[in-house]
C-alpha cells in the first residue's frame, strides 16, 4: 500500500467509527449523548479536540482530521507533498504516542541549527526512524488519538 492510501485509509476507518456513534441518555450530563464503538480512533478525543459536528460527519470531514493529525492543515495539502514528506508524516501519525508533533518539530530545529543546514524529509525519515523507532530518547507518555494495535 502507497503512503497515500494509507491516509485514505485511515480517513475511512475514521468515518467508519464515527458512523457507529448511537444516541443514549448520559445520566451524568443529564441530556442524551452520542455513544462510540471505534475500533481504530479515541473517537470521544477526536470529537472534542477538534470541536467535530457529530451530527454531520462526512468523509471529507474525516480526511481533514487525518490531514491534521498529521500534521498538515488540510487535506488538500497532505496529498501534494513529496513521497519523502508523506513517509514521515505516516511516520509521525504512527507514532503519535512516542513524540507529538511539535516536539518532533523543536527537535529537528534544534538539529539543523546544530548542524548548520536544513535536513530534507529523506533525512528526517531516517533521524525519525533511529530516534523515535529503535532507541525511543523521547521517553514520552502522549495521549494517542489510535487505539493501540489498529493502524
């Protein structure tokens, strides 16, 4: 599976999960509440997070949520990015409960800055890969938006 499939992959199984939402009176609110059963997202997470419309969620909806997740601002974006760009954003996406985005950006910062020149995406993907993969130097306990062990 491409890079690009697997966003629009996730971007169904997104839509999937939200569409298993059912209506139940929450006692503790005092009002009926949509109920999930995601087998993919921390839908209740997403929901709030991104302030979704839980009675109007399409799947246009959906991929820009992953695009956001992801780390881009629209959709539109994440699928016209380089080959390079697009595996490290799924990178990223699939290790979101290792190192969240911005603490992914200041670490790269700090790195070219050290450095004294720009790392391109390939080089990144490889950074990523070392730090956050095998020797996981983050140490970071983040709150993922997938359920473990389903992307």
């Amino acid at each position: 599976m491409n890079t690009i499939d697997y966003f629009k992959l996730q971007a169904k199984n997104l839509h999937r999960d939200f569409k298993t939402k059912v209506l139940d009176f929450d006692k503790d609110l005092n009002r009926f509440a949509f109920v999930y059963f995601p087998k993919y997202f921390a839908i209740d997470a997403i929901v709030h997070d991104f302030e979704i419309d839980e009675e109007n969620f399409t799947l246009m909806n959906a991929q820009h949520i992953i695009a956001n997740i992801a780390g881009f601002d629209k959709w539109g974006t994440l699928v016209k990015i380089s080959e390079s760009e697009l595996e490290l954003a799924k990178l990223l996406f699939e290790h979101q409960d290792k190192i969240d985005l911005i603490s992914w950006n200041f670490y790269i910062a700090d790195a070219q800055s050290m450095n004294e020149d720009e790392l391109d995406a390939e080089i990144q993907v490889e950074i990523f890969k070392q730090v956050v993969i095998e020797d996981n130097i983050f140490e970071m306990v983040i709150e993922s938006y997938l359920l473990k062990d389903e992307y």
